[in-house]
C-alpha cells in the first residue's frame, strides 16, 4: 500500500512540473522570475492590477513598524464585493522575513492568474467566477529588507519584524478556552479575545487580525520556508513529550482528518513534496500536526481556527529559506499547480443561506455539525461554508430568537452541497427534517428547502 499510495505521488509531482514548464514556455514571456524588493513589488501588484483592472484590487490592511503598507491584491470577477455564496480564500506569505520564497510564488500567482483569465483559460475562469481569492505577499516587508541587505548566506536575520519580534509567536493565545468550554459546555468557535489585545501584539499582527475580521475567510494557507512540508494544527502541543522521545504527540483539533487531507491535497500536487525526505528529515506524505513536528504557541493557524471560520495550513516550501534567484523557476514549476488546486479545495462540503421567515438573511447563526466539536457562523449577508469530507451528517443552524432547524445531508466526493436553512422565531428546535435525497431529483424539507449539490466544480480537482 505504501509503495502505491508514493507511485501515485511520484506521477501526480511530475505532471505538476511538466504542467508548470508548459506555462512558463507559453503564457508568460514577460515574467522573470527574479527577487522583489519592497518597491518592485508594489509596482508589481499594481501592475497586474492595471492589465487586470475588472478582476482585481489592490488594497493595504495596514502598516509595518517602518511604515510600510501590508497590500494585498484582491482576484475575482466582482472584486471589492462579497457575492453571497461566493467563499473567500487567503494566501499569506513573508510572515518570517527571511523566508522569501512565499512573496515570490504568490507574485507569480498574481500574473498567472491575470494572464490566464486573459486567454479564456477555463479553469482559471471558473476559479475567479466561484472563488474570492486575496493574496499578501509580505507580511513582514520590514524583516525582508533586513533579510535581503545581507544576503543569501546569512539567512537568520529578518525573521521578526523590524522590532525583532517572531509574528508567528505574536497572536493571542486562545487555547485555555477550549480547555474550559470542553468542562463548562461553552462555546467551541469564535473565541473571544481579551480587552487589551491591541497592546500585546505588533502593527502588523494587528493588521491581519483586523483583516481576518473584515471578511468571512473559509481557507487559507501560510506559505514559509526551511522545509517542505504542509503542516496543520494545532501547533500548540496539548500533551508533555514522552519521556526518551523526540517529538510532542499529535495536538489534533477537531477537524483533525480534514486538514490531513488538505495538507495532502498541496503535498501532491506539489513536485515532490509528498516524497517526504527532504531537508533532512522524514514525514509520511509530506505532511505533520504541528505541534507533533515542534510546539509553538501564539501562532497564527491556530488563532485562524479558534477566532474565525478560517481553516488555515501551514506551507513549508524550500530547505532554502532565501533562495538564489536562479532557483525560482524550478521552484514555481513544483507549486504553481498545488496553489492552484489547493484554491479549489474550498468547493468541498456545505454552503448555503441561512433566511428569516422574510427571506432575509440571517448572520451570525451558528452552524454545528453533529460528531465535530467546532462550529462555524453564517456572514452578514446570511450565507455560510462548512469545508467537510465526503459523508453523512447531521447540522443543526441557530440563531438567537429563532427556532433551530437541523438536517441530515450527504456530502459527496470533489463537489460543494447546497443546503438552505429558513428559520422562524422561537426558542424551540424544530424536528429533524431528512434531506438526503438522491442529487438532482431533491425532495423538499418542511420549509420547502433542500440540498443543492454544486456540479460546476473547477477543473482539475
């Protein structure tokens, strides 16, 4: 089974390469791939914002300790608006900023996608049609500078910001209320934050955080560098090391076998990622529970999953933390691909509207999925998203002074299932109504709602 399940890899890594050298001999003459300093890469973000301008924004979420602007550049077919059940996805890079390679894959990214949808290319179509992709390249362009005044060799400088502090070890801490939901019955999702956080962490934690807080982010990843691995949460270890042991047990969080399998998905699809022996060490399809390959505290995916309805991995992309400019290409061509296909992962489990007895929609409702100790809450235009993996559940929606409404529902491979709730004012939960129906001939619920399974998935899933 082992050697099937490393052939499989070995095959998908290599037509992730060769479809990456494809697209480098043929839609981008223009680009090189080449190391940007801070300026170049605003001139480059607004660049591609000017050959795009009815697929893209660019927009700063704040500023660095030296005053510099965290921009993000923004592709989709409506950018700067939030269509209902349209998710919204995120890529951060340049978090350490010594670790380069990030900022320059999602510039890459940036001109691909703008280039592609030029072509007509349809997946890329589907993509900008289905999904709200936003992209930072730097989040710390003050530890980049640093970084890149001395050079490749001397890759330790730059990791913090330019106070010197590690952003990965800057968000607050919320995992003392899990452990105390889990005794109490209190809330597993949406932690709350102490009234003070804005002292205890930097302008540019600030800034993501605030971020995170404007838009209702349903995946993410954190690209980074000195390994090549996916890495999921938790990363705060939960349990003391064994005695003679070398690494932390697992620290899983309830949606432990899904971020397995997103971590896979990029591990894959990437050249050579899922081979999972490079840089010195072994892991099993390229991927590890964080805390299990070494416990930090206050990181930033685990306060994506305890504050937001973001799921977010971490991407560990080349031993090389700052690689030579000569190294980009073949870098590119093993990731362009796995960026790609993770984005589509997002078309996966469940989305719909949550509608008052009017037909408005209901935010804030509280989608709970019967078996995982993690909820996730609808948007201000009423619309939620349930990344799960192919099954059958049971979801219960509540909301404050309506009745809950619970369902039974089948999510199938490589697809999104649609199901609408309509709530009614009340206290009491209605009876479960079944909405398992075979696709395509659905019976309608009690309120006339039932599961739409979404079939226009993008290519190459």
């Amino acid at each position: 089974m082992r050697g099937e399940r490393e052939t499989q890899g070995m095959s998908a890594g290599v037509r992730s390469v060769l479809w990456g050298l494809l697209w480098l001999w043929q839609a981008v003459g223009a680009l090189r791939l080449r190391h940007h300093g801070y300026e170049d890469m605003v001139r480059t973000l607004f660049k591609v914002q000017r050959e795009c301008p009815f697929i893209t924004r660019v927009y700063s979420i704040g500023r660095s300790v030296q005053n510099r602007h965290l921009y993000v550049l923004e592709i989709s077919d409506n950018p700067g608006i939030h269509e209902p059940l349209e998710p919204e996805v995120k890529y951060v890079a340049n978090m350490h900023g010594n670790e380069v390679l990030g900022r320059e894959l999602l510039l890459a990214l940036a001109q691909l996608l703008c280039e592609q949808h030029k072509l007509r290319d349809p997946r890329i179509t589907s993509l900008l049609q289905g999904v709200r992709i936003h992209l930072l390249p730097s989040m710390n362009p003050d530890g980049y500078q640093l970084a890149a005044e001395q050079g490749y060799g001397k890759y330790l400088g730059g990791r913090g910001n330019a106070r010197g502090v590690d952003l990965n070890r800057n968000f607050p801490d919320l995992h003392l209320i899990p452990l105390q939901a889990d005794s109490r019955g209190g809330r597993n999702h949406h932690l709350p934050l102490a009234d003070n956080w804005t002292e205890q962490v930097e302008p540019e934690t600030l800034a993501v955080i605030n971020w995170m807080k404007s838009y209702n982010f349903v995946l993410s990843a954190n690209l980074h560098g000195g390994a090549v691995l996916a890495n999921y949460p938790f990363d705060k270890a939960s349990e003391p090391r064994a005695r003679g042991s070398r690494r932390h047990p697992p620290s899983p969080t309830p949606d432990d076998k899904l971020f397995r399998q997103l971590a896979k998905v990029y591990s894959y699809a990437h050249g050579w990622m899922h081979q999972g022996s490079t840089c010195g060490e072994y892991f099993p399809d390229g991927i590890t529970n964080g805390a299990q390959w070494y416990p930090i505290s206050r990181g930033m995916q685990d306060f994506n999953y305890l504050h937001t309805n973001c799921l977010e991995i971490t991407l560990e992309l080349s031993c090389a933390k700052f690689p030579p400019a000569r190294e980009l290409p073949r870098e590119w061509a093993a990731n362009q691909e796995a960026l790609l296909t993770y984005l589509e992962q997002v078309h996966r489990g469940i989305k719909g509207m949550i509608l008052d007895e009017n037909g408005n929609g209901i935010d804030e409702a509280v989608i709970s999925v019967d078996g995982i100790n993690h909820d996730m809450t609808s948007g201000l235009s009423g619309d939620y998203f349930r990344l799960l993996l192919p099954g059958q559940y049971t979801v219960t929606v509540s909301a404050k002074g309506y009745k809950s409404k619970t369902a039974n529902v089948i999510v199938y491979p490589q697809e999104v299932t649609r199901v609408d709730f309509q709530l009614v004012p009340g206290i009491q939960a209605l009876p479960t109504a079944n909405l398992t129906e075979i696709p395509g001939n659905p019976q309608p619920s009690p309120q006339g709602l039932y599961p739409i399974p979404h079939r226009s998935r993008p290519q190459g899933l």
